[in-house]
C-alpha cells in the first residue's frame, strides 16, 4: 500500500464532518446538505449558528451550540470593543467581566450588569409573583393586582396612587336627592336612611372591577355609611352612631375603575 493509501487509512477515521450552508440544519427551510454521523458539526452561514449532530436522524437531531467565535465556558478574552459582552446569543446579554455562561454546567455566573442580587425565594406561579423568604413568613405577594405583604413594611420615600376616579357624585339625602357632578348617576331614596344609587354608564362585569371612596357630611352627629355593592349599582344606608336613621346631609361618592 503506497504512502496516500496509509495517510487516509491513518486519518479520514478522525476527520470530523464540517457542513456548512446559507440555511439551518433542521426545521422550516432546512438545509439539504445536513446530513452526516453523531458528533457533525454544520455552520448556518446566514447566521453564523454552530449546530452540533446529537443522534443519527438527519432532520431533528442538530442542536445549536454557540454563535460563530462565542465563547465556550471560561471568561472572554482579546475582544474587540466592549469587553464585558461575555454571552451573546440572539440579542445581547451584557455584564461584568466576570459575567460567564458555562456550556458544560448550563449554568450563569458572576454578576450581570443589569441584575445585582436577589435575596430570598421569587418565583411566577399561576399568576401569582412570590418575592421573599417563605420559610420566614417574609414575602411580598402579588395575585391579580392586588400586593400582600408578609412582615414588617420600611417604607423610604413617598407612596403614591396612580389611579384616578373615573366617576364621581356629591348628592343630598331627602325624598328627591339633589344630584351634583357626574350625570352618570341615578340617585333614589328608597327609605328612610337607605339610598340607592344607579349606574347610568355600563354595568361593571363583577363588584371586583371597581372600587368606591365614599363620605357623609352631617353636622348633628357622627354618621356612619354603609355600602353594598353590585355590578350596576349602590345600596347606602346611613345610620347615626346610635343606630337612628339619617336623611339629612351630603354624600360624596368616588368610583375606581380596577
């Protein structure tokens, strides 16, 4: 056997495929070179995409790897430009220098430049945001829009509300209430001390997607107010602090739409 029969002999066994074409190896519009044996390497040109042969099923076994001259584990080093891009893949993740994605543990370590520490247990679970310490009882619970917080609040700074009331009434309370504001109200006496109050506007679907700031002015006593709410309308009824009745006075009535 002459000299090129023993090189080829000796070393076409340890060659590795390369492929490479202006299309993915698998999926829609796949490229129809993608064919070769476990270990493959094929180049998307279109993307620079490194794709690795993971089984022997030309159309779905290639797994992505890397992006053309991405790192592999271990910090970057000799880039040009911004030298704290240690990960990019799609769009960029940006972080320090020792920001690094290890290949072989799948795992992310260092400090990003956009997230510093979070403390404690978070997690999304069914529509509910958890951030906090459960095994402590120290959390801040969020659950359709509403926030629970588990332990003590320190609060720096001001609090401050960014809804406005969408609809708004002062009335008076007689037979006939005199209805000042909004005309998206209709105002009743039912009773003495009960009042109801309809919606002009279009019924809410639940008593849950609004809120009502209520307050009585009346001047011969504390008065207490009492609200039932329904999906298109207000029941009131207004009792002095020794249970009487009220009939005299001024409503004001605020809704939050939620």
């Amino acid at each position: 056997m002459g000299a090129f029969e023993d090189f080829v002999n000796s070393n076409l066994g340890i060659r590795q495929p390369f492929i490479s074409d202006f299309a993915p190896p698998t999926g829609q519009g796949k490229s129809l070179k993608a064919a070769g044996m476990r270990g493959s390497k094929f180049l998307d040109l279109s993307t620079n995409f490194l794709y690795e042969k993971t089984g022997e099923n030309n159309n779905t076994d290639w797994s992505k790897i890397a992006e053309l001259g991405e790192p592999r584990g271990g910090a970057a080093s000799n880039l040009v430009g911004d030298q704290y891009i240690q990960f990019v893949s799609g769009s960029s993740l940006v972080g320090s220098e020792n920001f690094i994605y290890d290949y072989n543990q799948q795992l992310v370590s260092g400090v990003s430049g956009y997230y510093q520490d979070i403390d404690g247990i978070s997690g999304h679970l069914t529509d509910e945001l958890i951030v906090g310490e459960l095994q402590n009882d120290t959390f801040v619970e969020m659950d359709n829009g509403v926030v629970d917080i588990h332990g003590d609040v320190n609060i720096d700074g001001q609090i401050s509300n960014s809804l406005s009331p969408k609809y708004g009434i002062d009335f008076t309370l007689s037979a006939s209430p005199t209805v000042r504001g909004s005309s998206g109200f209709a105002v009743n006496k039912i009773s003495s001390g009960f009042y109801r109050v309809g919606f002009n506007f279009s019924a809410f679907a639940s008593i849950n997607d609004y809120q009502v700031i209520a307050s009585i002015c009346n001047t011969s006593d504390f008065a207490n107010l009492h609200i039932t709410k329904s999906a298109n309308k207000l029941d009131l009824n207004i009792k002095l602090t020794d249970g009487t009745n009220v009939d005299t006075g001024i409503v004001t009535i605020l809704i939050y739409e939620l």
